[in-house]
C-alpha cells in the first residue's frame, strides 16, 4: 500500500524492487483536470492515513469542497524504487469508472512531492468496522463480496489487475456501499506478470512461487477477504511473512464451526491452488463467481446501482467529517506542512515531468 487510510496489519505489503522493465507503465486514455486546480487552492485540514512515503490529509478546496490528497515524497518514490507503481496507479486510475472504485479528479508535482486528489470517502476502512465486530455475519459479507465482484469484473475486462485487496482498502462512503482505493499494486496486464506485491496473508501461491501471474489472483484474494470478513480473521496468518507463504502454499485451512457452508463452498473454490481451476479464472470469467449459490437471490443489476441497503451506514455528521478516521500528529506541528520534503534533484524530479 502507497499510503494506508488507517491501521495496518503486522505483515507490511510487499513491493519488488526491481525497476528493469517488468511493471511497464500504462499508457492512459483518460486526462486529469490539470488545470481546474493549483496547489494554493487547498487547504489541509487534517491527517487521515500515513504509509511509507507519504500520506492522505482531508483538504477543502476554495468552493468548500472537500477531497482526499495523497502527498507522496519523490526522494522515498526513487529510494524505494516505487517509481512504476506510482505512476502506474495514477494512469490506471485516469482510465476507471465505476461505482465501487475511487475517483482521481487531479495530479500535480512539485519540486518534492507528488499529489493526487481523491473524492472524499467519510466512512472510513471496513478494517476498521470488521474489528470492532469482530466478524461479519454471512449476509454482510455477501453485501460486500459483491461488490467487489462487480469491480474486479470491471476491472478484469479492461485487462487490469488490482492486485491487493483487503480490508484496509476497502472504505465505505457516508451511505455504507464500498470504494476500492489504492491502486499502487494495480497493473495492465495481458499474459503474466512475475512482480512480487501486495500483502503477504493475501498472496496467491503463484505469486510466492514466482512462477508469474495473472488476473486469477484478485480471484484468490476474493477468498481470502470473505474468510476474514466471516472468521475475523485471514486463514493463513503469523508474525513472520515466510511462515505465512509456508502456510499458503501447504493450503490447509482451519474452519471455524459458524462460517455457513454455501459461503465456505465458494471460498474452497476461490482459493484453488491451480488457477486455472479458480473459481473467476475459468471459461466464464467473473459470472460462475455471480452464480455461487452464496449470491443467491442476487440481482446484481439493483447491486450496480446501489439500490440494495448497506448493512452498515456510517455516522458521518457533515462533509468534511473525518471521526470515522484514526488520528495522526500533523508533521511539523503545522497543518499546511502536512510533510518535510527531502530534497530531489533535478534529474529525479524529471523522472515525474508527466504526472
């Protein structure tokens, strides 16, 4: 995750430092509103969600509207070699629309840092919600799984892989359906890719293997996800990242004796060792997911349009409310300061000319 909107797992997603072409940089259709903004225009309000080179403040523009502005350093973009993903999150999103996925209005780059701007999405992490319940019941999950479903299907048809879907980057908006948000692992994808990303208790076993993959990994993730929203907790956890991948790929999972077994039949089926025998990643693509008897009744066209009430609808008192974020210090103790850039040289700041 670039920069997280909250808490995070003690597992720290995982990003391949290797820059020799592999994660080749979309080439987007889509144009951001380059000039509808500048930088002067906002006013940062207050932090909601740190990572390792950056952050997310809540900012309201001149019209008192209110947006989401990731802030990230160049100098820890080119440090950590981060600079394909970057830029790979910001041409994927130019080219996305849909519902269940966060909108970019914006991008822009200084001297020290790059910007995006987000709609505003008040509702905070279903991290945040699913630890405070503890586990969700059979019908909550579902609610959620489909509409992931319906984004990742999307997602899939224009040849995208999202590549780290978890709780902590799903938010929910003030009245409770999801957006997916953090598109840093994100990747157009045609054939295979051999990148090592994303969260290690989410990983598909192809991806540990190294053996390069594909779409079907958003597929296992699925499973992953609804494992964790109806146990509380993600089959395959430890402290230590390599016992996870041990555990991933011996694939033994312990069920506990509440998970309804129309909702387990569907997560054996999503967490197929052999991809090619996933459920999502066959003939059918996304629609045998659809037709799982867990989506019974499902119609997902009231779905897509969010005519379906939400299990959960945020407390969200005002626009700019941000009570459903955790608090974090404001970096030198200065609301307009959100970061203390490093210096970049003029050939690293070049590397974003575009962005």
């Amino acid at each position: 995750m670039v920069v997280s909107q909250g808490k995070v797992r003690a597992s720290p997603p995982l990003r391949d430092a290797d820059e020799n072409g592999e994660d080749n940089v979309v080439e987007s259709s889509g144009e951001s509103e380059c000039g509808k903004w500048s930088l002067e225009d906002f006013e940062i309000i207050k932090t909601i969600g740190t990572g390792t080179f950056g952050r997310v403040c809540l900012v309201r523009d001149r019209s008192s509207s209110y947006y989401a502005m990731k802030i990230l350093e160049i100098a820890d973009i080119i440090r950590l070699k981060q600079v394909e993903h970057v830029k790979n999150e910001k041409s994927i999103l130019l080219q996305v629309d849909h519902p269940f996925i966060i909108q970019m209005t914006w991008t822009h780059h200084d001297s020290t840092c790059l910007y995006m701007l987000f709609e505003y999405v008040s509702g905070g992490e279903l991290f945040t919600y699913l630890r405070n319940a503890g586990r969700f019941s059979s019908s909550t999950g579902s609610f959620y799984a489909g509409q992931i479903v319906l984004a990742l299907e999307y997602l899939h048809r224009l040849h995208i892989v999202y590549r780290d879907l978890k709780p902590e980057n799903l938010l929910l908006d003030k009245d409770g359906h999801l957006k997916i948000t953090d598109f840093g692992f994100a990747k157009m994808l045609h054939d295979r890719t051999w990148t090592l990303c994303g969260t290690p208790e989410y990983l598909a076993p192809e991806i540990i293997q190294s053996k390069g993959h594909n779409k079907a990994v958003d597929w296992w993730a699925l499973g992953i996800l609804i494992y964790e929203m109806l146990a509380g907790y993600p089959p395959y956890f430890d402290d230590n990242p390599f016992a996870i991948y041990e555990k991933i790929l011996a694939g033994k999972v312990d069920w506990p004796r509440h998970i309804d077994p129309v909702a387990k039949d569907l997560i054996k089926k999503l967490l197929v060792t052999d991809r090619t025998k996933r459920l999502g990643s066959m003939k059918n693509g996304a629609e045998d997911v659809k037709r799982h008897r867990w989506f019974k009744g499902t119609n997902w066209e009231d779905v897509l349009e969010k005519r379906v009430k939400p299990p959960i609808v945020p407390k969200v008192s005002h626009e700019g409310d941000t009570g459903n974020f955790d608090d974090y210090p404001e970096k030198d103790g200065a609301r307009k300061k959100p970061v203390t850039p490093t210096a970049v040289s003029d050939k690293d700041v070049a590397v974003f000319d575009d962005f």
